[in-house]
C-alpha cells in the first residue's frame, strides 16, 4: 500500500527545504569545452565559491566530501564542465559554505540522491613481511606532502591515513590505511606514473630518472616495507536518482 503524505507533513517538508542555507547571487554556465589547454578551478572563499571548467561529478565530490569512486550517476556528469560563480551575503565557514553549494546543486541542477553501502574492490595498504623500513618522527612537526629532486615526493611528519590518499590518485581503487600504524613518518619516495595500475608491473629499477622509476607496488615494499593487499570492502557511496542539466541563469 502506499502512503499518502499528508498536506501538513508536505507543508513542513517544504520549510525545512527552504531552511537551508543558500548564495544571495549564483551563476551556473556551462563550458562547451572544446579540447586544447583547459585551466581548472575549485575555490571556495570565504564568502563563496569560484568554480571553473569543473566536471559536474568534481563539483559534487567538494560539495558532499565524498571520494570519485563514492559517486555512482550518469555518464554526462562525467564530461560535461560548468563554470560556477556564487556569492554568499558574507562570510561564513567552509562547512556553511559548501552547504549552500549543496543547496545550489538541489535548486539548479535538480539533484537528488540515496546513500548506500556497497562491496568495492580496495587496496589494503598493510606492513609487508620483511616489517617497516622506516622509523616514527620524533620531532614535531605540521604534515607536509611536496615535489622533490628526481620525481620524488617528499612525505614530512606524514600519518599512514595521507600516505593511503596520495596513493589512491595512482592506483585503479580505493586504498585502505590498515597498518595499524598510529604515529607520524618522514621519507621519500619515488614511483612510475606509467606502472600505476595493477601489481603486475612490479619491476625494481633506478629511480634517478622517474620515467625508470618502480611501480608505486614496488617502491612502497622496497623503500617503505609497505604493501598493497587487493580485497573487498564495504565502501559508502553517493547514489544519484536524479540530475538534470541546470536551468538558465
């Protein structure tokens, strides 16, 4: 049987709906990019964002805080890019803010969305056989990733949690801290962009030149005394039951 939602219950839906905090002004257009040079931005001041050439599903990701294997929709979302300029009335917190994007997203875009949990593909990033190969900072000290000499990324006073994130941005899915490793490290490390993908690719070579660098799986046992462990684990996602493309400004 369904339920027939009463005219009050409709009528409190509606106010909280427009409760939410919103922009004072926005402007949504899209792109039409045409290949070539593209610059990308995502800025969100303090009292607004500033959002260009951004594909739909990355607007998404900033305003829920949600991961690109975490959104689940249609393929337009992937391709199309919107450039998108809001203002709110003053300044407010980030978190304030990106909920007025996400009141944006539900007003322009028709948004509409569940959350559910699904069994992903993952990689455990564990301490390998031969333990760790480097020692907890004992210093203290703010955690930093930057570029180094030779392609190296340099990890300063860096918990395991970080280290998962950067790896995921060269690995085909999700990586899980599951070292049990609770303080904070220093190092460097080098690996292949062109090896990202797959343990397959495990070849030890020089890491002088990065183009000759090992895999990301082999530099991360071989310099860290870490491993990748493929499993499958239940992974949140962002569910879209509807997005339309958004109205004229």
């Amino acid at each position: 049987m369904k339920k027939i939602l009463s005219i009050p219950y409709l009528c409190l839906f509606y106010a909280a709906a427009q409760q939410q905090p919103a922009f004072d002004v926005a402007s949504v257009k899209p792109s039409h990019y045409q290949g070539g040079p593209l610059r990308v931005t995502g800025r969100v001041d303090a009292d607004g964002i500033n959002f260009s050439n951004m594909m739909l599903r990355l607007v998404i990701q900033r305003a829920y805080g949600v991961k690109p294997y975490q959104v689940i929709g249609p393929d337009w979302i992937n391709t199309e890019r919107y450039s998108i300029v809001a203002k709110a009335s003053g300044p407010a917190p980030q978190e304030k803010i990106l909920e007025m994007l996400q009141t944006l997203l539900v007003e322009r875009f028709q948004l509409a969305f569940h959350r559910e949990t699904k069994e992903m593909p993952v990689y455990a990033l564990v301490v390998a056989k031969g333990g760790l190969k480097i020692k907890e900072a004992t210093s203290e000290g703010a955690a930093q990733v930057d570029g180094g000499d030779g392609g190296e990324l340099v990890f300063d006073h860096v918990p395991m949690g970080i280290l998962a994130g950067v790896i995921r941005q060269s690995v085909d899915r999700p990586v899980l801290d599951d070292t049990g490793l609770k303080g904070s490290y220093s190092f460097k490390l080098a690996w292949s962009e062109d090896k990202r993908i797959g343990p397959g690719a495990a070849t030890r070579t020089e890491a002088s030149d990065p183009a000759e660098a090992p895999s990301i799986f082999t530099a991360l046992q071989e310099t860290l005394g870490l491993k990748l462990e493929s499993r499958k684990a239940p992974i949140e996602v962002l569910v879209i039951d509807r997005i339309e493309r958004p109205s004229k400004n």
